[in-house]
C-alpha cells in the first residue's frame, strides 16, 4: 500500500489482515540472557540457550569501543575517518542481522513444541532487576527482549507481558524464596530444578491465576536447544576446504 525510502532501504508497507488464531495451550515463558527463552506449559519445559545471542553483542560492544577509540584521534572528514564510520555501519548491520536469526530461530522452535500456545512472558525489567550489579544490568538491558516478544506474538496466538517480579526466586512447591545461581535449590523442601525453568513456570502461574499458587511441581521434562543446528565435528579436525588442498 505504501513505499518508503529510508536510509537507502526501500520499505514496502502493505496491510495483512489479521486470521484466528484458535489457542491450544497455555505456557509462560522466562526470557533471559544465558538462557534466552524457557517455556512450560507445567509438565515439559524448553530451554533455548542464549549464549550465542550474548557473544554476538559482547563482540559487537568491544569492537565497536575500539573503532571509535581510533577514530576519535582521526580528522572528521578524512579519508581513514569516512573508511571507519563504514566499518562501523557494518559491523551494526551484520549483528543486527544476527541477532534476528536468533531470535527468529529460537521463537520457531517455541512455536513447534507448543503449536496454538497463548504465551505468558515475563517483563525482564522489573523492581527486582533494578537492584543487580552493573554488569548483570548492562546484559539485561542489551538483551534482545522486545524482539522475542514480538516475535512469539507472531508466531502462537498470542504474547502477554506480565510483570515477572520474583519468579526466578520463588519455589512453586513451598513458596518460599531464595536466591540462587544456575540451579535452583530450595532450602526449605528441596525441590531442585533450572532456575529459568522455575520462573517459567511461576510466570504461568501468574498468568493463570495472577499470583504464584505453592503446591504446584516443577515440569519434570526438560529439553535444551539451540537455536541454531549443531554442526557435526570432523574427527581429524581442521578446515575441510584445508584438508582438501
């Protein structure tokens, strides 16, 4: 309906009516940074590992602090100035387009485990994240939540964001809550469990009955991923382009 020139992109702008989605289930889903999405619907659990999208930002962050730390003892305008603001312009397009493939890998395979879902997600900034350390909070806040959300609302029938205070810390058997790392240990029943599993599965509860209900157990099947497929490594190791020279 519409075409836009924008920065050298043409943008076409045309109107998608909207089709019924029938929902089929419901999960709540954890976003995170290690882990980039955990989604239950309260017997099995996914873990899509993140550490792809969080290596491509912290490469994007450090070269990006030292073209501008050479470029800044460069004259505006010169030549080796105009030739850094390229590289520049290039290295945020080529992780832009990465961190979108992620993202668009990691919500499919969301969307295949729990076909139809309504998803209940969790609002990452929130009382409780404004009181971690400054390097957890840098990785929070260049995390790729808003794409995830858009994307899982595209793709189920549907995303709400509720907010997701405490989940992560709160044990959905007794109701007690504690702080912990990877693994989430009760010190009162001992329920053990991934701690992103944990607040998915508080996060769905929140969505179901809007506050975190104890007596409930932890989804005792649990699959991790990837949101890329494994390359399978070679035995005698070595580029195979070398190998065949």
């Amino acid at each position: 309906m519409e075409v836009r020139l924008s920065y050298g992109v043409v943008r076409l702008i045309c109107e998608v009516p909207d089709e019924a989605r029938p929902q089929q289930t419901i999960i709540g889903v954890d976003l995170g940074v290690n882990t980039l999405i955990a989604a239950t619907d309260g017997h099995m659990a996914i873990l899509i590992s993140g550490r792809a999208a969080k290596a491509t930002i912290q490469y994007r962050n450090k070269q990006l602090a030292r073209i501008q730390q050479v470029q800044s003892g460069k004259q505006k305008g010169s030549r080796r100035h105009k030739r850094l603001q390229r590289r520049k312009y290039q290295l945020l397009d080529q992780s832009k387009r990465r961190i979108r493939d992620l993202c668009h890998k990691a919500t499919r395979q969301v969307a295949e485990a729990f076909p139809g879902a309504t998803c209940y997600v969790g609002e990452p900034f929130n009382d409780a994240a404004q009181r971690t350390g400054r390097v957890q909070a840098q990785q929070v806040s260049t995390a790729c939540t808003r794409k995830l959300i858009q994307h899982l609302d595209y793709k189920t029938a549907g995303a709400i964001v509720i907010n997701e205070a405490y989940s992560s810390q709160t044990c959905p058997v007794c109701g007690q809550r504690s702080r912990h790392r990877r693994i989430y240990c009760c010190p009162t029943c001992g329920t053990t469990g991934p701690r992103d599993a944990i607040g998915a599965s508080n996060i769905l509860s929140l969505g179901l009955h809007g506050a975190m209900l104890p007596g409930r157990a932890v989804p005792q099947h649990l699959k991790y991923l990837r949101p890329w497929p494994r390359q399978p490594r070679s035995s005698s190791g070595g580029h195979p382009a070398r190998r065949s020279a």
